[in-house]
C-alpha cells in the first residue's frame, strides 16, 4: 500500500474515532446525569479507557499522530492525521478534552456504582 493510501486510512480511522469519541462523551454525560441509556454508557467507556491506553504507552503522545509523522517524515510538529480539523485545533484535542472526559467518566462509574 502506498504511502499516500495508508494516510488516508489513518486520517479517516482518526476521524472515526474522534466521532465516536464525542458520541461516547454525550452518551457518558447523559448516563451520569439523567441514568437514561445504560448499556450504551457501560460500551462508552470503553472510548475513553483505549485511548487513555494509547496515551499512556506511547509516552503522552497520540498514536495514530505518531504513526502520521512517520508516514510523512515529519520529525518535529504537526502531520495532518485527521480529515475535518485544522491544525491550531488538532493540536489542543487531548488537553482540552481531558476535563470533560474525566467528568463524564467519573459521572458514569457514580452513577453505575449508586444504581
């Protein structure tokens, strides 16, 4: 496969994933506020715990990131891994999400824990 065509597959993976991220983010919120969609906050967790996994065995840094500036030979800096965002918001995704993401999370397990 080429390099250009494992790009698009990574940016598109990426892209993917950020959806299913915020998706995952909603429904946590929901779970821990109202109770409502159980079963779908239980599977949301696991969007969180994987990349948490990422994050953690490749030193803090975004995996699919990592994977991009390799691809493109960037040592240093930014390599476009996901379709839809721009580099000055690509770039501030991790620590801006990490409060929501905690919330939700802690949010869910309260929840699941007092029902």
């Amino acid at each position: 496969m080429t390099v250009e065509n494992q790009l698009f597959w990574l940016r598109l993976m990426h892209t993917v994933i950020f959806a299913v991220c915020m998706v995952a983010l909603l429904v946590m919120i929901v779970f821990a506020l109202t109770g409502g969609w159980r079963t779908a906050a239980l599977w949301s967790l696991i969007a969180p715990v994987t990349i948490l996994a990422g994050l953690w065995l490749n030193s803090g840094r975004c995996v699919l990131q990592t994977r991009a500036r390799k691809l493109t030979g960037i040592s240093e800096g930014w390599a476009r891994d996901i379709f839809f965002l721009p580099e000055s918001w690509a770039t501030r995704v991790v620590r801006l999400f990490v409060l929501p993401f905690t919330l939700a999370v802690t949010g869910t397990l309260l929840r699941f824990a007092l029902a």
